[in-house]
C-alpha cells in the first residue's frame, strides 16, 4: 500500500513502467498510465495534475460528472472505464474521450448515435471475457470478431483496441497468459479490420501492472498505487 503522497506515488508507479518497458525491451513512451480516481475526491484528481498526470479513468458515471464539472479548468483526458448501461451512454458520449467497456453493440451504436458533432469520434475499446467468467462483462473470444466489425462501421466512433481485467493467477508469469491472449486477439483484429487505429491494449492493474507491460499493454489502469486503498 502506497504510503507517500500522490505525487510521490505516482513517481514510483512510473519508475516501475520505465523498469518493466526496460525488461522487455520496450521504450517507456510506449505506456500510458491511467490514473484510476473512482471513489477519490476532485482534491485528489486537482493534485495527481498538478503532479503531471493527465489521463484519469472513472468508473461510476454520475461521481464522474460532478468531479468534471469541479474540474473544468485542468486538461485533463477522461476515460470511462466502469460498466455502461444502455440508458447512459448519452452523458459519456458527450463528456469522455474514451471508452473501455464497450461490449455490445447496442451500446456502441447509442455512444456514436449521441457523440455531439463538435467533438472527435469517441475514442473506444471492447471490453473481452477473457477468461469467460460469469461474473464479469465482455464480450468473448469468440464473438469478438463481429462485434469488432459492426463496432468499425459507426460513424462517431473510433476503434481503438481491447480491454480486459482477467482473474488473478499466483505468479507473474501465469498473469501474463490471459494478457498474452489479448494480445493475439488485438493482433487478429489487425489483420481483419487493417484499415482501423488498433493500437490500443488496456491491460494490468496495481497488481498486475508489470506483466501486462511485459505482455504488450499500451495504458495500464492503477488505482490503489496511487491515491491508496479504495473510499
């Protein structure tokens, strides 16, 4: 448990990317950090940008709302990264530049529907059972391919990659399986949709972080490392 301050914290979470890039050969640049603020107070978000921190992931959408409007004044790029119902795609449609969750189409057709037209496409990813547990959202593996080519049609939209949050294994080197899956199903999406952006891999957590960085994540999701435990 992070026991420094939030710009301390970040510091040390970025110096463990820059070793986990360097042990697979990887170019630090190459990793996004998502600061995971869900549960935390505007405060904290104001403090984690002030540290240099840009990007900030949310997943309740109606906390996420009041802190934007709290925050109006900082650059900040806001992901939404929590599960999505259908009659709220409008409010992350309007007030995120991406989403992670993306795992039906009816979802992504309501998100492009409602995307204002003074905005860029939404920025999205689709959110994979990996593991195909019936606990957790996603698509699976194998309807993934469809979804992926509906989701490419809408207009307002911009495919950008995958997300997945697989079950936790004992060891670092069983963790990087489920990532290592993800990363052959971005790698068949390239080659089945070649004329989409997919350069995106959301992948690892606060306890993960490294061997999905081994594995080819693009933005890694932390929370706990950051701000601390849970509100």
């Amino acid at each position: 448990m992070p026991k420094g301050s939030i710009a301390e914290n970040l510091n040390s979470v970025a110096a463990r990317i820059v070793t986990a890039c360097q042990s697979c050969d990887r170019s630090p640049e190459s990793v996004t950090l998502l600061a995971v603020s869900k549960t935390r107070p505007a405060a904290d978000v104001r403090a984690a940008r002030s540290a240099g921190q840009r990007h900030f992931g949310e997943n309740y959408l109606q906390e996420a709302l009041e802190k934007q409007q709290a925050l109006t004044d900082l650059d900040i790029v806001w992901h939404f990264i929590g599960p999505l119902q259908s009659n709220k795609t409008r409010d992350v449609a309007a007030n995120f530049q991406w989403m992670h969750t993306v795992d039906r189409l009816k979802v992504a057709r309501r998100l492009s529907e409602q995307r204002p037209p003074n905005l860029p496409p939404l920025n999205v990813c689709l959110q994979v059972n990996i593991d195909e547990e019936e606990s957790k959202s996603g698509v699976s593996p194998e309807n993934l391919p469809a979804l992926a080519a509906a989701v490419a049609e809408l207009p307002n939209l911009r495919l950008r990659g995958l997300m997945a949050i697989p079950a936790r294994r004992g060891e670092n080197e069983d963790q990087r399986t489920p990532f290592r899956q993800l990363a052959a199903l971005l790698a068949a999406l390239k080659a089945q949709l070649p004329d989409q952006p997919l350069d995106t891999l959301s992948m690892g957590m606060s306890g993960d972080m490294e061997a999905a960085v081994f594995s080819g994540a693009t933005i890694v999701r932390i929370g706990t490392d950051i701000f601390g435990a849970r509100q």
